[in-house]
C-alpha cells in the first residue's frame, strides 16, 4: 500500500499519495494557476539557512532587514541562537541608541568607548554583564561604552526601511526575527511548466504571486492591470534586484507615486530609456524619481525570486480591473451589477449594442466614484483582425500601440477615405512622428481581401492603414504599390468596411490566439 508525502503549495500544506505529479496536486487544490505559466519548486530540506547574513526584523510599526558582517562569525553565531525568534522589548532608549533585550550571551562585554555610526546594530552589556545583553541601534553617529566586545561590538548594519528604524522609540517591541531566504541561489530548484513533474515530500511549490494596486496611483495600476490582462507577467528581463516585463515598453505612465522600491513593489518606468517597463523588486532598493510605485506584491514573492529570464507567472491583482470595453450590454449590466456599480448607458442601445468607450476610464477611479458611463456601437461598427506577429513584428507593434490595444480589448480607428473596394483609415495618435515604419512583410505577388496594411516609409504617405474586400494584383491595402505596403494581418468581418464612409469610426478588436 502506497504511503503519503506532504508538500506545501503557496505556504499551505497539502498530502498527497507518493508518486504523484504536479497536474495530480493542482487539480486536488484548484489553486490559483494560468495554463501554461511557469511554477517555481524548491525541494525538501533545500533551505537551510545557517549560513544566511541578511534577516528580517519585524516590530509593532513596521518590518527593516539587517545584514550581518560575514567576517564576525561568532557573533552571527550568537545572533542565530539567542536572538532569532525571540521576542524583544525596548528596555532603554536615548536620542542617538535604542537598546532591546535583555538576553543572556556568552559574549564578553568590555569597558571601553567606541565610536558607532547611525544604522548599526550593537552587541551591548547592561552592568557589563553578558546575562543583560541588548541589541543596540544606533540612531545617530554618537561615541559610548555600551559594554560591548573587544572592537566596538558592531556586528550588522540596517540596510533597509530606515524610517521604520527612525520612528523606533523605548517601549517599543521586535516581535520577530526572521532568516532572508534567497530563494534565487538556491540550487536544488526548478522552474517548470511539465505537469508530470513527479511530487517529492517537503516540496515548497508555488503557482502564482499576487499584487495589491496602489490607490494613489490610478493610472499606474491601470498600466499593470492592462499588462496583466491576461493573467500573467512576462519576465523579459532579470537581474540580482529585480524582475521586469517589456510588454508595454513605450506606452507613457503618468508619474504617480515616489515611495522606496523595497522587496515586492511594482514599480513602472515613466521617462527616459525603457518607459513603460514595468519592475518587480527582488530586494530593497532606494527610490526613484523615473520609477513611480503602482503597486506591491502581497503573496508569491518567492516565485517571482526563483523566475527566470523567458519564464511566464500566473498573478492576480486586488482590485481586480474594472474593463467594460468589448462587453455586450446584457454583459456589462451583469458586470455592473457584480462589482456594485451604477451603469450609465450612451450611444447605440439595441439588445446587441457593444461597449467601446467607459468613463471613467481607471479602475480606481470607477470603483472610488461607484459609477460608470459606458458609450456603446451596434456591432457591425467593430471589426476583428487576426495579426501578422510572425512576420510583421514591428509594424504590428506600431499599430496596436497607436489604438492602445496593447492594454485594451478595442481601440477607435477613424475612416480617413473610401474608393470602390477600399477603405483608408487614420489612427488618432499620430505615431508615425516618433515611430518608423521601415518595409516589413510587403506584399510579393497578390493581396489578399481583408488583409490590412500600413504604408511603409519608403512613402511620403506612410502611416496611413487599409483594408481591400477584393484580392488586388497590383496595389496594396492602401492603395500604394507593394514595396510601400506592410501588411500586419486580416480582418475576419472586412465586408463590414463597405458600409463606413469618411469620418465614421470603426472600431478595432484583436481576435485572441491561444497562449
């Protein structure tokens, strides 16, 4: 008869029979996971801590990590053993040390000043007695006899949160002190998206992270929930402090909140080289005036540490986005309706009406206001396209970028033209003054009907889009010749177009390929 194992699955415990697999437990818990994302595994026994120098220090007003002098073995030693764990008050205080303990040590206490500078943490003897010895912060640069050690007794330095560090006062309490996992050094881990990985006893397994949006930064968390929109976070860049996806590299962010990037905040670029990236901090680092923080990660930390460079990770986002664009009316009353929302409806108010337009367009904003206003068409005003992300990369990323269908389900594109079986179309960001669009997948032989091209640069008139209904031999979907035609994709419904004329709006939705 087969025994049981136990693992843990986002810090919650799970038996299990031996010999099953990752699909086995994931089906058994129904935890959070999106198909296809990466899940992060460390294996039993694997985080053994002994040697860790970073800790966290948890008091009654807030959470600073500390890290130990590497050299200072026997004080690391002393740290581990008769303070990690513990318990500790804030037994005196004076304006420049803050002194919690006691606790009995074997430490040697010696009678001499020492010069401390402010953040570092003291091994210190009441009465030169190590049965009384405190953990001392320095608050500020000062000189004393603290009865500490031979050499000063300086074993670590806060390194970060030190306003937590400042509001410190007597009477104060460390409520816990924890060992800094580095999850990402760890060796005996995998990331993995095999579902047959086979299940061992003491697995750590996590499947997703979760992010609490900033309330002070609507449009920020509107960027990440529209990067998010999916389910998942693309890790297109790593490195020892951070985690960061591409996707909505270029889009502009408002600069909302300047806050520090510690462990687990979400930050997005909002100017210079990379705006719109959007990071993730691994560890605590200062703020920064071109990083405005939208968020922070509230559970899953240690998937987003174990990640690596092409991986892809399931996150859910508190409050979830509020997005009506796309729904059907009877749709959107539902959604209004489920979130507690006063609807308000404009435009076209047939059975079939589409919403293509909300005010207030930010989550936050809506949720804040308990209303929405939701602008609707008939749906034979919106049209799907299938895209080229193969073989037109860069113009279909100009496109999507000039109607905001990177973090949208639809955008507006004006009709600029119409003649016989074709329709020119004008976006109303004009992104052509600052984006080129060199020849990419330009038409050899035949266009085909519903194919929609943007004139290249090597045309005075590039940046204007198009649409045929019939197949053409010799022009493009913009009526320019080929070598002026990137073609990035199809229209499914393109016989819709024949009915628009100059100045009307059509509406654009991407038809969603499967991850």
């Amino acid at each position: 008869m087969s025994g049981t194992i136990t693992v843990e699955l986002n810090e919650l415990s799970v038996e299990m029979k031996e010999g099953a697999i990752l699909s086995e437990l994931l089906t058994k818990t129904q935890t959070t996971y999106h198909k296809g994302t990466t899940i992060g595994i460390v294996k039993g026994g694997e985080e053994r801590e002994e040697l860790t120098t970073e800790y966290s220090v948890k008091t009654n007003k807030g959470e600073f990590k500390i890290e130990i002098d590497s050299e200072k073995a026997e004080f690391l030693n002393t740290w581990a053993t008769k303070f990690v764990g513990t318990e500790l008050h804030a037994h005196w205080a004076t304006p420049d040390a803050l002194a919690f303990g006691p606790v009995e040590t074997g430490i040697k206490p010696d009678r001499s000043t020492y010069a401390y500078k402010r953040y570092d943490i003291i091994f210190g003897a009441g009465g030169y007695d190590a049965k009384n010895t405190y953990v001392i912060i320095a608050k500020g640069n000062h000189t004393a006899s603290h009865g500490s050690p031979v050499d000063g007794g300086v074993f670590a330095r806060v390194i970060s949160s030190k306003n937590i560090v400042a509001k410190l006062e007597q009477g104060d309490t460390i409520t816990d002190i924890e060992p800094v996992i580095k999850w990402e050094t760890l060796t005996d881990k995998i990331t993995t998206t095999d579902m047959d990985t086979a299940l061992e006893d003491g697995m750590k397994i996590f499947t997703y992270f979760a992010v609490e949006m900033n309330k002070d930064s609507p449009e920020g968390a509107e960027h990440f929930l529209g990067l998010v929109r999916h389910g998942f976070f693309r890790v297109d860049d790593i490195s020892s402090s951070y985690v960061v996806d591409n996707v909505l590299k270029g889009e502009i962010c408002p600069f909302e909140s300047l806050d520090s990037r510690s462990e687990g905040s979400v930050a997005v670029r909002t100017h210079g080289d990379g705006m719109g990236r959007v990071f993730i901090s691994k560890e605590d680092r200062t703020s920064s005036v071109a990083h405005s923080i939208v968020g922070s990660v509230t559970k899953g930390i240690e998937l987003i540490k174990l990640a690596d460079k092409g991986n892809k990770l399931t996150v859910t986002a508190t409050p979830e986005r509020v997005m009506f664009l796309g729904l059907n009316i009877n749709e959107a009353a539902e959604l209004a309706q489920e979130r507690g929302l006063a609807l308000e409806i404009g435009g076209y108010e047939g059975d079939d009406a589409i919403v293509v337009e909300q005010r207030p367009e930010t989550t936050m904003e809506i949720l804040e206001g308990g209303k929405i206003s939701a602008f609707c068409i008939p749906p034979d005003q919106l049209i799907h396209i299938e895209f080229y992300y193969d073989k037109a990369p860069t113009t279909v990323e100009f496109f999507k970028h000039a109607l905001r269908l990177k973090e949208r389900p639809l955008g507006p594109l004006p009709v600029d033209f119409t003649y016989e079986n074709t329709t020119l179309l004008k976006t109303v960001k004009r992104v052509e003054s600052y984006k080129e669009i060199m020849p990419e997948n330009t038409p050899k032989e035949i266009v085909r009907a519903g194919e929609m091209g943007v004139t290249n640069q090597a045309s005075k008139m590039y940046g204007i889009m198009g649409v045929k209904t019939a197949d053409d031999k010799r022009y493009g979907p913009t009526g320019e010749k080929f070598h002026c035609t990137n073609i990035i994709g199809k229209v499914t419904d393109a016989e819709k177009l024949l009915a628009f004329k100059q100045g009307d709006i059509v509406y654009v939705m991407e038809v969603e390929q499967d991850e």
